[in-house]
C-alpha cells in the first residue's frame, strides 16, 4: 500500500506526491519506462489520465492469440517492475534505469 500523506513524495522524482497514478504512470520514470515497453512493441501512445484508462486501452487490443497474451503479460509486468523499482530505491537505496525496469518487463 501506498502512503498518501502529505511528506510522501514520489522516490522517482522526489517532485511530487506518492500518489498510484503518479507512481505508475505520470512520474516521468514511469511515462519512460511505459515508453521504452511501447516502442519495442511499435506502439504509439498518449499517455492517459488514469491507470484505468491505460489498461482499458491496453486490453483493447487486436493482436493475435499469442501476441495478445504476451502483450498483456507485459501490463501487469512493467506495473510490478515499477514497484520493484520503487521499493528497491525505498528500501535498499538501489536506484534502477528506465531501461533495466522496462526490459525487465519484456518477453
Ligand atoms: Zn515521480
């Protein structure tokens, strides 16, 4: 869980506040991390308002069978890479790349 108080900032940026959406996806660790994901999958993207609007969007997909459940994999895989990363930088004072936490979200 995530402290939503008033001291917690966001350990990516240490700009703005903890928040999940922040975190995952408006930090701009994240926006590149999400990015990195996006062009090894010559996707273009906006980035949305929300976490849900990302996943509404990423799980409206017309790849094939196998594809599709890979690019899925890939969604929950980069939001756990993300909080890998975060708890790593909390925790352990380990600080990991855009690029190790975005290939390590990859197949
Ligand atoms: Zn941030």
């Amino acid at each position: 869980m995530i402290y939503e108080g008033p001291l917690s900032k966001c350990p990516f940026c240490v700009t703005f506040e903890e928040t999940p959406h922040h975190l995952f996806l408006h930090c701009i660790f994240s926006w590149n991390t999400w990015c990195l994901i996006l062009v090894w999958w010559q996707m273009l993207w906006v980035c949305p308002p929300s976490l849900a609007d990302l996943a509404n969007w990423w799980f409206d997909n017309r790849f094939r069978r196998l594809e599709r459940h890979i690019w899925e994999v890939t969604f929950f895989a980069a939001l756990w890479s993300l909080w890998l990363a975060r708890n790593d930088l909390v925790f352990n004072n380990v600080s990991r790349s855009i690029t190790e936490v975005g290939v390590g979200s990859m197949p």
